[in-house]
C-alpha cells in the first residue's frame, strides 16, 4: 500500500486558498480563511471517526428469527440483506397507536428516497416501522416514496431488541448497520446518541447527522433554530 504523506497543516491549506467573492472586506477574507481552516480539520474529524467505525471488531451475532412483511410478502432479516454482505436498517416512529408518523422520521426519509437507487449499489437499506404494511405502503405512497422499501415488524421484537421502542412502548428512532459475512449475520454499529449525550442547548441528535436539512440550514445565518422542527405538512 502506498503510504499517505502526512497532512498540510489546516492553517496553511486555508492560506492556499485563492477564492474571493465579489466585494468581500479584507475582514470577511480574514474570518472566512480562519473558518476555511476550521472546516479541513472538520473534514479530517469525519474521515477519523469513520475510520475507527470501520475498525469495530463484530458486533454480537444476531440468534433471532425476526420477522417482517413487506411489500412482496413476509420475510427475515436475511431477506432484508437481498444480495449484499451490509444492511442499513432505520426504525421509523410510525407504530400503530400512532395517528400519523413522525415529521422528523418523514423529513429524513423523503430525501433518502431521492439517494435509495444509489445508497442500493453499495449496501442494502431497509426502513421498519411497527405499522401494518398496508399502513406504511399507503402512507409512503402519499409522500411520493418510490425508492425507500418498507418493512411491518410484526412483532415489534426486532424494535424492542434495536432500540426503538421507548421504555413506555412508545415509538423511538433508530439507526443499525448489519453485516452478513459467510451466512452469520451480526450487528456491526448503531446509533447511540440521544438525550442523555445532548449538549447543552442543542437538539440531542447524533453524529453523523442523519439529516441533509440540518446541513442545508447549518450553512445559513439563521442555522438550524434549536426550537424549530420540520412539520408534515405546512399549510396551516
């Protein structure tokens, strides 16, 4: 393997920079390179922990029959996998005591859908909520979900087993990767922050953030309003 020299430093890559805008100050240039620089060492973060995820050793090895209806009929987790070593699963907050689904759960799931045909060239995805699946087909169906692929667990043990069920039976959202490496299938990493992980201030979300409309509005003066939440519908 070729080695990989060792990094600029972020304050000189920043310096590096060449771009200006049209009629920028000299102090906007200064707070935009020494935000530039933040930004690389940003980036090196990101690549690090992904990094380090990818060197989890296995996780515990999945001895459940668990069960699932989808759109073409019933299945199991191995059904899930179609033909790749790797499944994502997302637990969606729509359970059956619910009227109508999470709209954080929806927002996040609308732009998936626009990304599933690509995410489905590397890796297995799979969205499970413990609606029937005549509910979850009608209400993907209403958003215009033609990519996300939809799950019923019947049984609500996977839910119950994965994290997304709340202490009170309630729905909670979950985020778990799988492997399947010679037929075993086991647990490889999933999400684990939440509000006993929450800074101060700030919604109790994970890394990475899940959502693309958090990185939009981050990227705006206004940011991402810590009170502020996507709604399913914003007519009234």
């Amino acid at each position: 393997m070729t080695p990989v020299p060792p990094f600029v430093p972020a304050t000189e890559l920043a310096r590096r920079n060449s771009m200006t805008l049209p009629n920028e100050s000299d102090a906007y240039r200064r707070a935009r390179n020494a935000l530039l620089a933040e930004e690389i060492e940003l980036r090196r973060h990101i690549e690090r922990v992904a990094e380090q995820r990818r060197a989890l050793p296995p996780g515990g090895k999945v001895t459940v029959d668990y069960r699932f209806q989808g759109e073409a009929g019933p299945l199991d987790l191995a059904g899930l996998f179609g033909d790749k070593p790797t499944l994502v699963v997302y637990s969606f907050m729509f359970g059956p005591q619910r009227e109508r689904p999470c709209p954080m759960c929806t927002s996040l799931l609308g732009a998936w859908n626009g990304e599933a045909r690509d995410i489905e060239q590397r890796v297995a995805l799979a969205v499970v909520a413990r609606s029937p699946i005549e509910r979850l087909l009608a209400f993907g169906k209403e958003r215009g979900w033609r990519d996300i692929k939809l799950y019923s667990d019947t049984d609500g043990r996977y839910s119950r087993d994965y994290h997304a069920l709340t202490k009170d039976g309630g729905d909670d959202a979950a985020i778990t990767v799988f492997t399947r490496r010679d037929g075993v299938i086991c647990h490889f990493w999933s999400g684990e922050m939440g509000f006993e992980t929450a800074d101060p201030g700030q919604d109790p979300r994970g890394a990475p953030d899940l959502m693309p409309i958090w990185t939009i509005l981050d990227m705006t003066p206004e940011g991402r309003d810590a009170n502020w939440y996507p709604k399913l519908d914003y007519r009234d």
